[in-house]
C-alpha cells in the first residue's frame, strides 16, 4: 500500500518558483528552450523526491539545487557531444549501427508500446502539448496559441505529460 504523508501543492509551488527559476536557468545557459527544459526537469525530480521522502521544508533551496545540478549536467553533455555532424559528411554512415540487436529491438519496442499507451491515457491538450513540444520542437509560446491556454500551462501539461510516461516507463523496468 502506498499511502503518502503529504500532499505536493504543485500549482503553488510551481506558481511560486517557475519563473525565477526559468530567469536562473536562463541566464546561466543562454537559451530559452534548454532553461525551460531544466525547469520542468527540476520540478519532476523535486517532485520525484519530495514523494519518496517528507517534503523539504525550504522547496525553493531543493528546487535551485536540482536545476544548478542539471544546468552543470546539460553542459557537460553539450561538451561530450561536441560537434554535430551532417549525414552528408563522410564516414558518419560508417559509424552507424544499421542493425541494432535484437535485443535493442525488443525493448525499443516495448518502450514505444509503453509510451504510446501511457500518453492514450492523458488528456488529448497534454497529449498534444508533449508531442508538440518534443517532437515538432515547437515553443511554449506556440503550443499556447495552438492550444488557447497559457504558456505556465503548456509547461504544466508537458510536465505532467513527462512525468506520467517516465512513471509507465519505471513499472515496466525500462
């Protein structure tokens, strides 16, 4: 039985921090896309951890923590990643992996059948504010027009979106 001993007042909390946050991630990183993805990064894991434990009593300290976390991670993966190659350049094709194992398949499979199911199970505007957002990479701003809410709502329905699949995700063991 998993009961909790308190509730997160999301909207509150989220209310509350999302944009001094936005402000922080954004002038350490310089691109509005990325600090808007470490914001909802940080909210899920805060969210993420306030669940597994009581929750802190100075939220905005854990919160600026997490983000300072992903904002030092984001860099490092953009130095890892380093220049990006176009498939036109030669030899890309060569380090390609035509074939992935079968094994690879199997799980990429189960993984595409577990979101597909998880994101059936939202409502359509978070569905569509997911897919937009990740997939068409368009921009908060954008989905809101498209959507007729708020940009602080698309936020909300992507995180909400995010965090329902990577809970799917974690019961299945992928």
């Amino acid at each position: 039985m998993n009961s909790r001993p308190f509730t997160i007042d999301f909207d509150n909390l989220f209310r509350q921090h999302h944009r001094d946050l936005g402000a922080f991630a954004f002038r350490r990183l310089g691109d509005r896309e990325a600090a808007s993805d470490i914001v909802q990064d940080a909210f899920l894991r805060y969210i993420a951890h306030a669940e597994k434990i009581e929750a802190p009593s100075q939220p905005r300290f854990l919160l600026w923590r997490i983000a300072s976390n992903l904002i030092v991670d984001f860099g490092r993966s953009q130095r890892r990643r380093g220049r990006h190659s176009s498939l036109d350049d030669p030899g890309v094709l060569e380090l390609a992996d035509p074939a992935p194992s079968p094994e690879r398949q199997l799980a990429a499979r189960e993984a595409c059948r577990i979101l597909a199911s998880a994101l059936n199970e939202l409502p359509k505007n978070v569905q569509l504010a997911l897919m937009l957002n990740r997939v068409e990479h368009r921009t908060h701003a954008d989905i809101a027009g498209r959507l007729q809410v708020s940009p602080s709502m698309v936020n909300k329905y992507i995180i909400r979106a995010l965090g329902h699949c990577a809970a799917r995700l974690q019961a299945a063991g992928l």
